[in-house]
C-alpha cells in the first residue's frame, strides 16, 4: 500500500465519539500594547484544548485517518521530537489501536529514548528506525514498500510525515469554518503546510491565512498549492506564507525566542510551545510592528500545540 488519499473512508466507530474533544476550540481575546498600540485586535484560537493528548491540528489531521483506517494498525513517520509521533501514539493507546512510528535517524536506535520518543513507546508505539538517506525518499513507491516490509507493518494503514494529506486538509478546513466572520487574518504555524492548506479552503471570501513556517527552505508554497490541489482540484483561499521566523529550522530556538515565549506566557498565562507557537506570536509581534496590518484589523493566531513534556 503506497496511498490512502484515494480510499474509500470504511465504516468504523467515529474518533470523534470516542474521544470526545472539544469542539469548535475555544476564541479568545488578550489585549497586548504589541499590537493594541497599532490599532489592532489580536484573537487566540485555542486549538490546544481540543483533546488533552491529540493537541490542536494533530486532532484535525488524525481523526479523519483514523476513521479511514478502520482499526488496521497505523503506521507514519517522524523525527526524534515529532509531535504528529506522539499524537498518533497517543490515538493508538485511547483507541487500541496498532501504532508503528518510522523516526528518521537509524543511529536512534542505540541509543536513550528521549523524552518524546519515551512518551511514545510508553503508549504502545513501535518505534522502527531508518537511515536519513532512506527517510527523504520514504515516499517513493519502491522505498515505502521496503519500509513497510522491514517495519513487518505491510498491512498497515499509512498517514505521512506531519499527518497532511488529502483527508487531513479536508479535516482542517473545519479550523476556518469555525473562523469565518471571526477575524481579517488567521495566522497558524506551519510544518509540512496540511493545516494552512485546510485552513485556507475553510475561511469566508474577504479573509486570509498567514503561514509562518518553522522549517528552512522556502519550500512550502508549493507544497501547500499541492494539498490544496489533492483534496479539493485547485487552489482555494487567499493565503500567503512569511519565511523569516523559522529561527534557524524545525526544533531550533534562540536565547531572543525564549525570552519572548517566557514574556508571553507571563503577560497572558498561555504556555508558550516553542517549536511552533512561539515563532508564529514571534512573527506576529513584527509584521504588526512593520505595519503589515493596517488599523482596525483583527488577527486570530492558531494555537496548535502546548510545551512538551
């Protein structure tokens, strides 16, 4: 099995029954001389109290794959810190589900589990460990074939790196359905782009999405035009993407970040997530300042995650 965009979603007990998140996440207003200085209004769309241990858009991504998996065994793929590993561990213990977890970086497996990949074995995944080179081409046909075949997972239900495909684009489009009216601008952080691109297709004509993604590499408008494309034909949205803010790449932070997420959390008791949420409110705090956004505009920052552990 090389795709599951193009199978047919089977009869299985709904996530959403059995987990039973909280819906639509919560909106909600802090008022910051950062942005009320310049006339504008800043929202927090509180994705990470969706579900204690399927946080924000991991919950969007998963809940539709996990229905089309039809209780097969889940396997995806992730690295050393992946919070899309943990959440699909995570749906496997809750649900008793088959995990197998593919983590990039065959050196892993003689060594310590860190603390992610801990919580991971701890809620039943089997972790499989592949070699970097291996891992970039994991999606090609032969590639996948010979990962599964060495996982002993040939039967399993595949979700990829990040959980963004075409089921898990339609299931973020939720995101900005629950948006629409709400704000000018949604801004979220982006990883492999699946929620921008679902996102995006959920917003009411005059509003856009703002991506800031956290990895190097310039690389995420295509990638976003072809989720979009995948799941419903052709672009959808006004969306645009900030490279600026990734912070040196994805798990890589600054002393200057730190202190902003800190200073954050402090001023408005939010527990700032570093890897994603802090380089998104970071960006936001300069593109206000740059006068991107004229006065009188709203803007609604995604929360998709909280700090781990």
């Amino acid at each position: 099995m090389t795709s599951n965009d193009a199978r047919n979603e089977r009869e299985t007990p709904d996530p959403a029954t059995a987990l039973r998140p909280r819906l639509p996440s919560p909106l909600q207003e802090v008022v910051d001389d950062r942005f009320t200085r310049y006339g504008v209004r800043l929202l927090l769309k509180r994705d990470d109290l969706i579900h204690p241990d399927l946080v924000g858009n991991k919950w969007r991504k998963l809940a539709p794959n996990l229905r089309a998996a039809a209780a097969r065994p889940l396997l995806t793929f992730g690295g050393a810190y992946s919070n899309h590993l943990r959440a699909t561990a995570a749906a496997g213990r809750l649900l008793g589900l088959e995990t197998i977890g593919v983590v990039r970086g065959e050196e892993l497996a003689d060594r310590p589990l860190n603390p992610s990949l801990a919580r991971c074995s701890a809620d039943g995944m089997r972790l499989h460990f592949i070699d970097r080179s291996m891992y970039r081409h994991k999606a090609e046909r032969e590639t996948l074939t010979g990962i599964l075949r060495a996982a002993d997972a040939e039967e399993a239900y595949v979700v990829p790196e990040g959980g963004s495909n075409s089921l898990a684009v339609r299931g973020c489009r939720a995101l900005g359905e629950e948006l629409r009216g709400r704000a000018d601008v949604v801004a979220v952080a982006c990883g492999t782009g699946g929620t921008l691109a679902g996102l995006a297709a959920g917003l009411a004509p005059g509003q856009r999405a703002l991506g800031i993604p956290v990895l190097k590499g310039g690389f995420l408008t295509a990638e976003v035009t072809a989720l979009q494309t995948r799941a419903f034909g052709a672009r959808r949205g006004t969306w645009s993407l900030d490279d600026r803010f990734h912070f040196g790449g994805y798990a890589r932070t600054t002393p200057e970040l730190e202190a902003f997420a800190t200073d954050f959390a402090s001023r408005h008791g939010l527990p700032v997530e570093r890897l994603y949420v802090a380089k998104l409110l970071y960006g936001l705090v300069t593109l206000t300042r740059e006068g991107a956004f004229p006065r009188g505009t709203t803007v609604a920052a995604v929360i998709t995650g909280r700090p781990f552990p």
